[in-house]
C-alpha cells in the first residue's frame, strides 16, 4: 500500500509538471493568437493522443494561424500544404524518378515526410488525393512505388476546411473523418477577444515565439497520459455512451430517431484517450465524469451520421449529442 501511495505522489507531480508546460505552450501560442482556448487545446489534445485533428470554421477565424504558430512552438518539421483541385497524389507523398547516372528509379519523398502537416482547405482536393493521406494518417507509413517508408515520429496530421463554402470542394468520405480523433468546431470570438484582436493586429507585426516542445517530450508528456488513471465506472460509462449512439430502439430513447449511424469503436478507444489528456489539462491524475463530457462533442461530432428525420427538424450534431449525453446515466 505505500508504494501505492508513493507511486500516485509521483504521478501526481509529474502530472503538474507537465500540465505547467502545456500551459507555457499554450501561452506562448496566445502571443499570437488571440482566444481560440478550445482550439489550442483541442490540437494539443490530438498531438499527446497519437491522433489527427480537423478543424472547421469560417474563414478569417485563425485556424491556419494557430496550427502554424504552434508548429512554431514545437521543435519539428513542419510542412504546410495548400490542397486545390489539381493536386495529386504524388505531390503529396512523391513519386518515383528516374536517375540517369545509374539508370535506376528512385523515391523522391514529398511534403508528408514530416512531423505536423498542416492540410490548409483538405476538402479542396479530389477523393484520390484525400485518399493518399489515409495510409500516412492510420499505419504512419507511406508507399512510393514498391518501397514502404516510416513517418517521422511524432506524426500529426492537422486539417482545414470551410464550412459555408461547397463550391468546387469534394466532401471526405466518413473513412478518412473517422481517422481524425477529434472535429473541432471553431465559433466567431467574443466582442472583448475580437477588440484585443484589433489592437494587437491591427498593425502588421512579426511576433516571435519561442519553443518549448520537443519530439522527446512529447513522447514523455503521451506517457504521463497513458498513466492517468480511469476507474472502471468510467470505462462503462464511456462505452454506454458510445453504444448508445447506436440505439435503433426508437420508443426507448427519443433522441434514437436523430441518429442514422451511429460511432465505431474507434470513438470508445479516443473518448478513453482523450478523457485521460482532458483530466491532464486539469492537472488532475485521474479522470471524471466531466472529462468525458468535455471531450464527447469534438470525438463524437464527425462520427455520428444524422437521420432524415434531424434534418427536417433542423437539429445539429451538436444538439443531438448534447440529447446522447442526458440520456445517459453518469455513474
């Protein structure tokens, strides 16, 4: 029992240290991004849960701006790339190229090959350029040719795309959605934000941002992560939220009828992850309830598929998910 009790005080420091330097992270990001808390955490929230991140909004709302300030503040490779309707899928993985002097065909990598990939308007690019990310994104390996290369590690994608705008876009399929961990839904800033957002920016200047990640502590910080502790009543209950997404029993839950398909087991596995880093933001070493809320709308939004029947009612997935959670019983 008292190494128990030794152990939990270990992890309960090593817990606020690295919940200290997220917080200097994100400090460092608001330098230059004004507000977006949600945003900047739910990126962070990705990068220590191994996964990718879709960010959706309006445009003019910094989502570019923070991926980028952020790739700033980690020290990694970090590419940026526009897709447009004429991309190809070599242009994002490369291609084989033929060298005279030998004779022989080589890989010629592209922009892939790195840490953070920031995928600026992914719904801008044809389903056979969206599909060449989908080997990066789930195996972390790419294939050129006849050779398989790794990713580095860490490896992150983070996407972009418009909302309002469907003109010339071709919409993900929900196979690739379902590989982001996280579909963060970016609002317009409040009046005081948008009033600090004029005085800071209003006239052009280059702020500098310092680093304070590194690939080694990340992996360090997605270790502390995975230590936080979840009780089983927490376990069953991320599972009962997640299997009642799926419930066609209509007279039993009103909500049911909102909800055409429901979220694959990949939602239960990144509800349990991404609990685990919300209760680390917190500073705590072991997760709640309130962890799980916080969380459910970003893993869930893109994973629940709305009826016919939500449509007509103009209902949001939002709206349907936030009927989901007061369904369910909080253990």
């Amino acid at each position: 029992m008292e190494f128990d009790t030794r152990e939990a005080s270990q992890l309960d420091e090593q817990v606020q240290q690295g919940a200290a330097l997220l917080g200097k992270c994100r400090d460092e990001v608001g330098r230059v991004v004004v507000g977006q808390r949600q945003m900047i955490d739910g990126l962070l929230m990705g990068m220590l849960a191994g996964g990718h991140v879709m960010v959706e909004g309006v445009p003019g709302l910094a989502k570019t701006l923070a991926i980028k300030t952020l790739a700033r503040v980690i020290d990694a490779q970090f590419k940026r790339i526009q897709f447009t309707p004429d991309l190809l899928p070599a242009d994002l993985i490369g291609t084989m190229i033929y060298r005279q002097q030998t004779g022989e065909f080589v890989a010629r990598k592209g922009p892939v090959f790195s840490n953070i990939i920031l995928a600026d308007e992914i719904n801008r690019a044809p389903a056979k350029v969206q599909s060449a990310l989908l080997e990066a994104m789930e195996e972390r390996q790419v294939t050129i040719g006849e050779n398989t290369f790794p990713l580095s590690v860490p490896f992150f994608v983070l996407a972009t795309q418009n909302p309002i705008e469907q003109e010339g876009t071709y919409p993900l399929p929900e196979a690739q959605l379902d590989r982001f961990i996280l579909k963060l839904s970016i609002d317009y800033p409040a009046r005081e934000e948008e009033l600090s957002i004029l005085r800071r920016v209003g006239v052009p200047q280059d702020v500098k941002v310092g680093q304070v990640l590194s690939p080694p502590e990340i992996e360090r910080l997605r270790t502390i992560a995975s230590s936080i502790v979840v009780d089983e009543r927490i376990e069953e209950y991320i599972v009962s939220l997640v299997t009642a997404s799926r419930e066609r029993n209509r007279n039993l839950n009103t909500y049911a009828r909102y909800i055409e398909y429901g979220a694959s087991p990949r939602a239960t596995i990144y509800l349990f992850r991404c609990a685990k880093i919300h209760a680390f933001f917190e500073g705590r070493s072991y997760v709640v309830p309130e962890d799980v809320k916080a969380v459910s709308h970003d893993v869930l939004r893109h994973r629940i598929i709305l009826s016919y029947e939500a449509e007509s009612e103009e209902l949001t997935t939002d709206e349907v998910i936030q009927q989901l959670l007061s369904a369910v019983p909080v253990p």
